[in-house]
C-alpha cells in the first residue's frame, strides 16, 4: 500500500499557532509513516482556492486527503471537487453546514474538527474579570470580520467579562504585523488619550505581541513605561510562543487552543484504515494559562 498523501492548507506563515499547526501535521505524518504537503494561503482566500484547485484538478497531483483551514467561507464548492474526485476532505478551526449533506454520498472520510472559540473567548472574559475586576476599559484587537473564529471568541469574551467592563474594539489579522499596526494607528487619535484602558486583550497571541511591540516604540518614555505597565493578554498559547511569552512576563496571560491538524491526521488515518467515516465534527476544549483560579488568587495577593 502507498503511503498516505495528505495536503494541508493553511491561513499564514506569520503566525505561531498556524506554525505550530504545520508542525503538529509534521509529527503525526512521521508518526503514521505518511506523506504531507503543507500550504500557506497568505491570508488570501482566492489564493487559497487556487492553490488546492490545482492538486484536484491535475490526476497526477491528487493527494488521498486535504486539510484545510479555510481563510474565509467554509470552501462548499472546492470541497465537492475534491470529493467528487476520491479525495478526503477535513475542515480545521471552522464550522461548516455542508459535511453532512457531503458525508450522505462520499466514498472517502469528511469531517471537521474545531477549537471551541465561543468557549476560548468565555475563558479570555473571565480572564479580563480576574485582571480587572467589576470595572474599567478594555482595548480589544479583534480578528478579521468575515472570519467565523473571531466572530465566535468575541461573543464568548462579551458574555463573560463583567457588564461594566467597557470594551474598545481595534481590528487585526492574527499577525504581529497587524496588532502592531492597530495600536500604532489607534494612538495616533486624539480619542485614544482620554480612554483610561486598563488592559489590552487581543484574539491571539501574536497581535498580543504586536500591540507590545508599538508600545515599546513609543519615543516618549513616561506614555511608554504607562502603556507597558498595563496587562496584555492573547489567546492561541503555543508552548513557545504564547505560554513562554506568559512565563516571561510578556504577556499577563493566554487561552491554550490546541494545534487541530495532528489529530485531523489522526482521525483520517484511522478512517481510511477501517473503511469508515470519522466523527462528524470533533470539539477540542481549550484551557486558560494560568489557571483562572491562580489569576484570581495573584490579584487578591496584590490587592493586600
């Protein structure tokens, strides 16, 4: 028997959770004794179709599987295609509606597995209450609008931070690059210095650290060492980057949402191998770093 052929999709390179999720694939293909191909999609959704387009499209190319973690829409039609030619199709991080009108007549596994965003974002709310307490401003680095993630984590943050906990809403695209240029474009305002922040939140580690970032460019060093006192946190909490970053005092804390391409290999392997469909849709829970209660014990400490 050939080796399993597995192509994955991914959203960017600039971003530690989506590294690490290459590298998750990476050890699970070495683990099954597989084949994978990794994709970046840069962010573009066109260039995203286009890319797994051309390994549907060409015989000669077609893997057994693709894995993907779409950049916008849930990909309904490039997910036929790829059916409709044997191939394998596992939907990362996103919710989709068609898996099972595609699973009633497909010859090969479709699935999705999901982090549970609303829960990640419930986790980053009660976070903001054990930073805060009952009141004050939040700055909050949203991810793009048209992604279903960001979309989710907000609405878990909201249900969760304390109803006078007033929240102020910048936009980004995961990266460093992009939280970065938020805070850079959002102190530039004159609004910005009559809002009394109290933390800054962000949707995933890496916008977390850039927002840092332009704080530590500020040229004026009393708004800088102001700016830098206060607590940052971020969700996503790879090993190296996010919880390292909390360990060092970087960041004051982050929501772990586990690398989902590994156990998606996993899933399709076992699959493939015993001739049946995976789960449905599989839920992987996160977990707050630090624990909630050792968040809430620190600020009673500091409050003494």
């Amino acid at each position: 028997m050939n080796k399993l052929a597995v192509v994955v999709s991914l959203i960017t390179q600039d971003n530690d959770y989506q590294r690490e999720q290459a590298a998750s694939a990476q050890a699970a293909a070495l683990k099954l004794g597989a084949n994978v191909q990794i994709l970046y999609a840069n962010n573009d959704a066109v260039q995203q179709t286009q890319q797994i387009l051309s390994f549907i499209q060409e015989p000669g190319k077609r893997p057994d599987a693709i894995l993907v973690e779409p950049v916008g829409t849930g990909m309904l039609q490039v997910a036929k295609a790829a059916v409709s030619a044997g191939i394998a199709w596992g939907v990362v991080n996103i919710d989709v509606d068609y898996i099972p009108q595609l699973r009633q007549h497909a010859l090969v596994p479709v699935f999705s597995i999901v982090s549970d965003h609303e829960e990640i974002g419930k986790l980053q709310g009660q976070q903001i209450a054990a930073i805060l307490g009952d009141e004050g401003c939040v700055l909050y680095i949203e991810g793009p609008s048209g992604r279903e993630v960001a979309r989710l984590r907000t609405k878990g943050m909201m249900s969760t931070k304390p109803q006078r906990v007033a929240v102020s809403t910048l936009k980004g695209d995961w990266t460093q690059q992009s939280g970065h240029r938020a805070i850079k474009s959002w102190l530039a305002l004159s609004t910005s210095r009559d809002l009394h922040v109290g933390m800054i939140a962000c949707q995933n580690d890496d916008m977390a650290m850039g927002a840092r970032r332009a704080f530590e460019e500020l040229g004026d060093m009393r708004a800088r060492d102001s700016w830098l006192s206060l607590p940052i946190t971020g969700c996503d909490g790879v090993p190296k980057a996010g919880q390292a970053w909390v360990r060092e005092g970087r960041l004051a804390a982050t929501v772990i949402s586990p690398p989902l391409v590994g156990d998606a290999m996993h899933l399709l392997a076992t699959a493939l191998r015993s001739g049946t469909q995976p789960a449905e849709r599989t839920v992987m829970p996160p977990m707050s770093f630090p624990a909630l209660k050792e968040m809430v014990k620190a600020k009673g400490q500091v409050a003494q």
